[in-house]
C-alpha cells in the first residue's frame, strides 16, 4: 500500500448573491482524524463581497448591470450562533 498524502482545497463561487446571506463555516481539520478548532473567529460589522468570491458572469453583470452589483455586495452582520460542546 502506498500512502501519499494528498493536499485539497474547495472554493466556492456565488453566482448570485442573496438579499440576507447565511454563512456556516465549517471548522475542522483532518488530521488522523477529526478535529475541531477552537480559535474564536472574529467578523467585521459588514461584509463586502470581493470580487474573486463571484462568478465571472456576476463580476461582468450578465444577472444585472456591473454598476448595480457593486452596491449589493455588502451585508451587515446581524447575528452569530456559535456551537460550544464536544460534537459536531
């Protein structure tokens, strides 16, 4: 048996961007096994939606006019839940 280590990565692309955008951020790490980390995360009052976070046909405007995404990028930060136990 050869045992190679494989590195991964997923990136997620919006195609369109909601009026209210939900997150759930997935907090583990594989090492031999699942883990959970720890470290607090801390957000900003608002998020702004960059521009590598969005499709190319969103960045172009083929949904609206470039002009209009812009402005519609921007969320603020109403609440947080945040899991504290030994599961999930």
């Amino acid at each position: 048996m050869n045992n190679k280590v494989v590195r991964a990565t997923n990136k997620v692309l919006f195609e369109k961007l909601p009026n209210i955008l939900m997150l759930n951020l997935k907090r583990f790490i594989w090492t031999d096994r699942l883990v959970k980390k720890k470290e607090h995360v801390y957000f900003d009052e608002v998020l702004e939606i960059q521009d590598h976070h969005v499709s190319q046909q969103l960045q172009i405007g083929i949904f609206k006019k470039a002009s209009q995404l812009k402005n519609h990028r921007k969320y603020r930060l109403y609440s947080i839940i945040e899991h504290i136990g030994n599961t999930g």
